[in-house]
C-alpha cells in the first residue's frame, strides 16, 4: 500500500484516465478520424468502379514515378546521409554548428519555396541547369528533377536517425580493429555498419515515405507532364480536387491506395529494423 502510494506521488504527469483521455482524443482529432474519412469517400465508390480507377494509365504511371523515384532518392540519402552525420560527428572544422542547422532547413523551409527554387536553379536558364543542359542532360521537367527534390526533403530524416548511434560509438572499437590489422573497409562492415543499420533502416523508411506522398517541393520541378511520365501521385489527387467536377470519392481511393502501401514499406522496413537491432543486442 504504501508503495502504491509513493509510486503515486513521484508520478509528474495527471492520472491515467486523464492522460489516457488526451492522448486518445488527440489521436482521434489528429489520426484517426482524417483517416477514417479516406475510408469513407473511398467506399463510396463500387469494386468496379475502383478497379477502373485504379488501372487507367496516368493513375499507373503516377504511382510508377512516386515510388520509383522516392525508393532512388531515399537510396542515395541513405549514402550520403551516413557521410554527412559521420563528418558531423567525427570532425571538428570552421562552421560545423551553421552546416549542422542546415540539415533541418528542408524541415523548416515551406515545401512549395524548395520546389520553386530547385525548379529555377535546374531549369535551363538557371545556373546548375544551364551547366548541365550544356552537357546534354536535363533535369528540370524530368524525373531526375523529381528525384532531386526528393533528396531534399528526405535527407534530414537519415542524417537525423544516424547522428545519435555514431555519437555513442566508441572509436575504441575501431582503433583495436587496426591494430590488429583490418583495413578500413573491414572496420565500416563489420564494426560501424552493423551498428548503424537499424538506424539507417529507420531513415531510409521515412525518407521514402515522405517521399511518396510529396507534392510542393516536386509539383513544380516535375513538370506533370502525363506524355513524359512525370505526374506524381499527389498531383493526380489535387488533379480531381481542382477541376470543374470536384472528385472527392476518386482522390479518396486513390489516397487510401497511397496509405496503404506507405503503411506496408513502414511495417516491413520496422520488423527489418527490429530483426537487425535484435542481431545487433545479441
């Protein structure tokens, strides 16, 4: 009883109910009742209906682009995101602190700002674009261009999900492992990767995710050409929203297909995470 008691005292914040309570109806006003209305629109529409919906070729083709181009972008993230936060965490050198709060401006900076920059630079009057159309390549109304922005906004995600485990790892670890003669690539494999991994797992998962479902930072630089293959999955629901007969029911299913496949890469890339952590403990 009197444990009961001091357990009781020392608790800081109210009573479970009340937590309990907040949390539920924050979750309800915040989650669950914005989802469940996706549901609803959607079900408006017949399994035929969907089908028909879900197979015309600008619907294919948009998540084609969203997922191909996000799974890109969040691989490359995943590469120099680990270098960033290795040389964030590793060295000492001038303006550390300033490039450190860089990597959160693609958090800060409104998404539709980034796309217009991005789309100005690369395009073939700005600076960056010029420089490469001169060489032959294009990347502004392409899917380069697409990629390209979604490298903006998921890079923080694995830099961020990377920083705290390098933090904790003792260099001791890897100034034994050449002195007793391992190359670096050994000491990266075998010591500092499988410390890493489900860190960059984690990353990479939100990286994509967030790509996916992207719309300002890419709506401009894309193009949303449906010739070149360049409309984006977002585009394609803001499409039946904006025209003259505003398609609630189609820019729902088309929603509630986009959740659902964010949902299995993040459950799938979760248990690989929780199996590598797991290996890791062992």
């Amino acid at each position: 009883m009197k444990q009961a008691q001091a357990k009781k005292r020392k608790s800081i914040i109210p009573g479970f109910g009340m937590s309990m309570g907040v949390t539920v109806a924050m979750l309800s006003l915040i989650i669950l009742i914005p989802l469940a209305s996706v549901l609803a629109y959607s079900f408006r529409l017949s399994p035929g209906e969907f089908a028909e919906l879900m197979t015309r070729p600008n619907v294919v083709q948009s998540f084609v682009t969203s997922i191909g181009c996000a799974l890109f972008a969040a691989v490359i993230n995943c590469v120099f995101g680990v270098i960033l936060a290795w040389v964030l965490v590793r060295y000492e050198f001038p303006g550390k602190r300033l490039m450190d709060g860089m990597i959160e401006l693609p958090f800060a900076l409104p998404t539709a700002v980034a796309g217009i920059t991005l789309t100005k630079m690369y395009s073939d009057s700005g600076v960056l674009g010029r420089a490469f159309e001169s060489i032959g390549i294009e990347i502004a109304y392409t899917k380069t261009g697409i990629v390209i922005a979604m490298i903006f906004i998921g890079i923080p995600f694995v830099v961020r999900a990377i920083q705290p485990v390098l933090e904790t790892l003792s260099p001791s670890y890897e100034e034994a492992a050449y002195m007793l003669g391992a190359s670096r690539l050994t000491v990266f494999w075998k010591i500092i990767f499988p410390e890493i991994r489900p860190a960059l797992l984690t990353g990479f998962g939100l990286a994509l995710a967030r790509g996916i479902g992207e719309y300002g930072s890419v709506i401009y630089i894309s193009g949303n050409s449906e010739k070149n293959g360049t409309q984006v999955v977002s585009y394609i629901i803001m499409q039946k929203l904006n025209s003259g007969n505003v398609d609630y029911e189609g820019a729902a299913a088309i929603a509630l297909v986009l959740l659902v496949i964010s949902f299995i890469m993040l459950f799938l890339i979760n248990i690989i995470q929780h199996v590598a952590s797991r290996r890791t403990n062992a």
